[in-house]
C-alpha cells in the first residue's frame, strides 16, 4: 500500500529525515513513537505529499509521490489525513464539514455525499450533532468530526498525526475508541501518536524514530516488551517513569 526507500529531508542545512525505509501493507495499523523532533510528523506530510523531499522514493499504490506531479491531488484522495489540531471550517457545521471534499473534490451530487456524511458522522458517534458548529463541540467531538471528514473521502489509508495531542484528557478516550473501530474494519493506518498502551494493543507494527531515523521496529510486544536499540530503552523508561511520577 505504502512504500518508502531511503527516503531523506532536509530544511536548509538541517537533516530531518536520513534514509528511512518503511512498508505499510494494506489493512495494517503502523504507529510511529519517538521523542518531539524526530521526525515522525514530516515523515507522514511527506507521505501525503504536503512536503517535498530530497532523496528516496515514497511509493503509494504503485504511484511515486511528488507533490509537483499532477497524479498528487489522486494520490491525496486516496490517503487521507487527520491532523493535530482539527482544521474544520468554522463557518460550516459539522455535516457540511464532512461533505465538503466529496462534493467539491470527487464531485458528488449533495445527496449522495449527504447521505454518506450522515453515516460517517453516526458511525462516530456524533448522529445527533449534525448540525452543530465547530466552536459548539469540544475538542474530542471536532477531531471525530475530522476523523469522518477523512473517511468521507472513501481513503485507501489514513494518516493520523497525533489526533489526541490537542485534547483534554478525559477527551482522548473517545477519539481513540474511533481508531480502534477503524483498526478492526481494516483500515490501513499510520498513526503518529504519544498513546503507547493504544500503540501496543491496536498496531501491527511500530517504529521508533530517533534523530530522524528509524532505530527499531517490530511487533509491539517486541518493541515494548524487549526494546533492542538502548534509544528506544530509554525514551520507554523516560515515559513509564513520567507516568508513574503524575500517578
């Protein structure tokens, strides 16, 4: 589904990114863990083609990624992305949000894309809230509103950059519980995130970034269980420790 080779990215005289190599087969959930500035962000903006990049290829579907190309605005459609912050349009409600790309984008008639956007938004658990504004749901029913926008879109896979980073804490639970019922449907998934225990129990896969490389990955029980790389060691232990501290 996705395919990435020695990919590297620079800004200016600085390396972001220095040869990452990753496969993400389709019906997959790869969650990508590492300190801030390791590059696990930009890795996914370069794979949505937000973000050009210097060396490597970055293979979606058999098509090269290169946001000069015009095959980026298919390639786009095809793998969506849920950002940090929620970017929905505050001067539309939350059922127009969602059917915003479908009619505009895809070019469906408002009926069908309605039809649809009524569908996502129940299976987020928002059916009651279609006509509500931005600034009238909170922070975990905004990142829901986005996570149908997405799939409003019918993606192949979805890019999640850290979608609980912005949310109160009695908030994440149910952005999460979203994922995971996007998990087990299927969806293929790389998933930026700071969750562990959702990285452990819902991924196949896991890569620790580190300086812009990725310097482990395996299966979660592996990667958290018996963590090879002594950079991997010790952000786990930094985190389990910050953990216990706030308990």
């Amino acid at each position: 589904m996705i395919s990435i080779k020695a990919l590297h990215k620079s800004y200016g005289s600085t390396r972001v990114l220095e040869g990452i190599d990753l496969e993400v087969n389709s019906g997959e959930v790869v969650c990508l863990i590492g300190p801030s500035g390791s590059g696990k962000s930009t890795l996914l903006r370069c794979i949505n083609g937000l973000e050009t990049y210097e060396g490597g290829d970055i293979l979606v579907s058999s098509e090269r990624v290169d946001r000069h190309a015009r095959s980026i605005h298919t390639i786009r459609t095809e793998v969506g992305m849920v950002f940090q912050r929620f970017n929905l349009f505050p001067h539309r409600t939350a059922l127009q949000n969602v059917m915003e790309g479908p009619v505009y984008v895809k070019k469906e008639s408002p009926a069908a894309a309605r039809a649809h956007a009524v569908e996502l938004m129940e299976k987020v658990g928002l059916g009651h809230r279609l006509d509500a504004y931005p600034d009238q749901l909170s922070g975990g029913q905004q990142q829901r509103v986005a996570i149908a926008r997405a799939l409003a879109m019918r993606p192949k896979a979805i890019l999640f950059d850290e979608p609980t980073s912005a949310l109160d804490p009695e908030l994440v639970g149910e952005v999460l519980g979203v994922m995971r019922t996007l998990a087990k449907e299927g969806m293929t998934m790389v998933v930026v995130t700071h969750e562990m225990a959702f990285a452990r129990e819902v991924s196949d896969k896991v890569c620790f970034l580190y300086g812009g490389k990725i310097v482990e990955a395996g299966v979660p029980q592996d990667v958290f269980g018996r963590p090879a790389h002594p950079r991997t060691q010790d952000f786990l232990r930094r985190l389990l420790n910050s953990s216990e501290a706030q308990a």
